[in-house]
C-alpha cells in the first residue's frame, strides 16, 4: 500500500486528535497549521480512496486502512522520538526529526530501533 506523506500526516494527525473526542476539519487545520481549504481538498481526496469517512455532523472518523496506516506512522513517530531522547537529544529536536523520518524509515530499520528502545 504505497500513499504520500502528506496523506499520512492527515491520518496521523485524525488518530491523534481523535483521542480527545470528535474530529473535524477545523481541528485538522489548526493542529496541522493548514488553511482551512487545503484540509478540506485533502480529507476529500481521503474519503474518496476509503481512509477516512465524513459523517454527516462532518465529525470524520477513520476508516480500516487509514487507522492501519496511522497507527503504523504514530507507531514509528512515538518510537524514535523515544529512541532520540534515550540518546540525548532533546524532546523538541528528538519529536520533530522523528516527524521528519517516520515516513521515510525502512522496516528493517524501523524494527532495529523499536527493538533498542523496548530494551531499556
């Protein structure tokens, strides 16, 4: 399943604000610093491909394949922000490089260091 970076964001960032109650777009656009149309332009290209869906209150809840690929994304951001900080980076550093990596990170890669971080 390959989808942008960009998308993943999205879908992390619905995950994560989801945690607190119900989603919507202004609350993507504030928490992303994004304008409100370009949220909107994004979350219809999500709905169209069947990661997220729109209620009719606009609450938007993710779907099967989006969770999959935000709980994976918020999995590697948690982990090597984790594994930043155990080497002495610190928190804001560690959490905006891990930001920058997690969509990029291979497998095998991403395995070795959640297997370093889980140790300690």
């Amino acid at each position: 399943m390959v989808i942008k970076e960009s998308a993943e964001m999205y879908l992390e960032t619905i995950l994560v604000l989801s945690k607190k109650g119900n989603v919507r777009a202004i609350d993507i656009a504030k928490e992303m610093k994004f304008s409100r149309p370009s949220v909107s332009i994004a979350l219809h290209n999500l709905e169209q491909e069947k990661y997220i869906s729109i209620g009719d209150d606009q609450s938007i809840k993710l779907l099967a394949k989006g969770e999959e690929i935000a709980k994976t994304i918020y999995e590697r951001h948690t982990i090597l922000t984790e594994f930043f900080e155990q080497i002495g980076v610190k928190p804001a550093i560690a959490a905006a490089d891990a930001c920058k990596i997690e969509h990029d990170i291979s497998p095998e890669s991403f395995k070795a260091i959640k297997k370093i971080v889980k140790k300690k």
